[in-house]
C-alpha cells in the first residue's frame, strides 16, 4: 500500500548484499573481491527476473497511483525494517547451526531443527491465537490435501536450509531459493504459460554468472591443493624410491 512493487523487488533483493556484510562483518567469513562481485550480480540478476514480470502483474488502481511522497518514504523504511530482520535472522541461525556444532558437546542437527522450529511454530500458534481471537475457528478449517501438501513440501524445504546454514552459508541458501525461482518460473511458462521474455532470460545469465563467480575461486583453489597435494605425493614416492636404491647399493 505504500510502496511500489518493483521498488520493493528491487530494495528487497539487497538482503543478498546484507547478508554478505553480516557474514563478513560479525562472523569473520572472508569474502574477497570475486565474491563481492558474484553478491552484485547476485542482486542485479534476481532484480532483472523479477522486473520481467512486472508488466504481467494487474494494472494498480487510481488510489493505489495516487501514493504520497511520505507514504512512500514510510514504505521504503518498513522494506529496510524487514530487510535488516531478514538478514539478521539468516546470519543468526547460521550462527547458531555452526557454533553448537563447535561446542564441547556437539548437538544434533535434527535436535537443533527441532528447537527452532519450536519457536517458530509458539510464535505463530500465538498470532493466530490473537488474530481470530473474537471468532475462534477450527485451526484446520478450509485446509485441502494441497494445503497439506504444501506444509508437507515447506517443512521439507525449512529441513533443507537448514542443512544449507549448517554445512554451508547462508548466501548458498540465497543462491538455491534463486535456483528455485527460476525453475518456478520455467514450470509456470510451460503450464501456466508464464511469459518468459528477453528481460528474463537476461536475469538468468546474469544469476547463473553470478554462482560461478562467487563459488568458482573456491573450486580454483581445490584444485590447487589437490594438484599440490599430488605433486607432494610424487615427491615422497620419488623419495623413498632413491632412499631404496641407495639401500640396495649400501647392501651390496
């Protein structure tokens, strides 16, 4: 109500970048100047897929046009609010995923989902709790076995993050929710007939560009030990190879 929607895409894609400073900042994650680079791309990818469908979106009212400026500074501010809490959040649990498992007793990665996830659901039990205060409905009411399906598939995908914060990083998770957007997108043009235009294509360059860029010096570097690691091998071979000979001759 108070801000447009392509604003809106586009400030609220600059958690990627939020959440690199807070990895980089707070957790001491080391971020060199390739994987800022791949973070922009990031950014500049996402915000060019999501321009792409803005001309598909209904066409806004006259009230909905008519936005003061003050209510969209105060829509801007609300979008920063709950951008800093996302990123906050992301870096939070990672936080907490990798540092129990640093802890003198190591604690389960299913006890920890289950910690979490109990929060999550008190808080929300509580919302709805004092939502539907004055008409207190059956929690179940108007659910489908597609509703089922869908709390079944997010909980499964809540699973996965967490594996993700866990073993990984949080911008690895930013990267698959990017890879689950646009196969969304590819699935909804094949049957819902999804318009994929020349803008949205752009964004998928720009996002598959921007993994390899982010991810592929670390790839560069394995490589590098692996070969350094192979080269020390071959040197201890080659070692012990001549320590025999000379044995031999010695022996002789």
């Amino acid at each position: 109500e108070r801000i447009n929607p392509g604003v809106f895409s586009i400030v609220w894609n600059l958690k990627i970048a939020g959440i690199a400073f807070l990895l980089s900042f707070f957790l001491r994650r080391e971020i060199t100047r390739r994987k800022w680079l791949g973070v922009f791309l990031l950014v500049v990818g996402s915000s060019l897929a999501e321009a792409s469908q803005w001309h598909s979106r209904p066409q806004s009212s006259p009230q909905e046009e008519e936005i003061t400026a003050a209510a969209r500074v105060q829509g801007i501010e609300l979008v920063a609010i709950a951008l800093i809490a996302v990123s906050v959040a992301n870096v939070t649990c990672e936080y907490i995923y990798k540092k129990t498992t640093d802890s003198v007793i190591p604690v389960s990665f299913h006890k920890q989902n289950f910690v979490l996830y109990s929060w999550g659901v008190t808080l929300n039990s509580l919302a709805w709790f004092f939502i539907h205060i004055d008409s207190l409905q059956s929690f179940f009411q108007n659910y489908t076995r597609w509703t089922v399906a869908v709390v079944i598939m997010n909980g499964v995908s809540g699973y996965l993050v967490g594996a993700m914060f866990k073993y990984i990083d949080s911008i690895a998770a930013i990267f698959a929710d990017l890879i689950a957007m646009f196969t969304t997108a590819i699935v909804s043009a094949i049957v819902f007939e999804l318009d994929i235009n020349l803008l949205f294509c752009l964004g998928f360059g720009v996002s598959s560009l921007s993994i390899w860029t982010y991810y592929g010096e670390e790839e560069e570097k394995t490589k590098v030990q692996i070969k350094n690691g192979n080269d020390e091998g071959a040197e201890m071979v080659t070692l012990i190879s001549n320590w025999s000979q000379e044995e031999e001759e010695f022996s002789e």
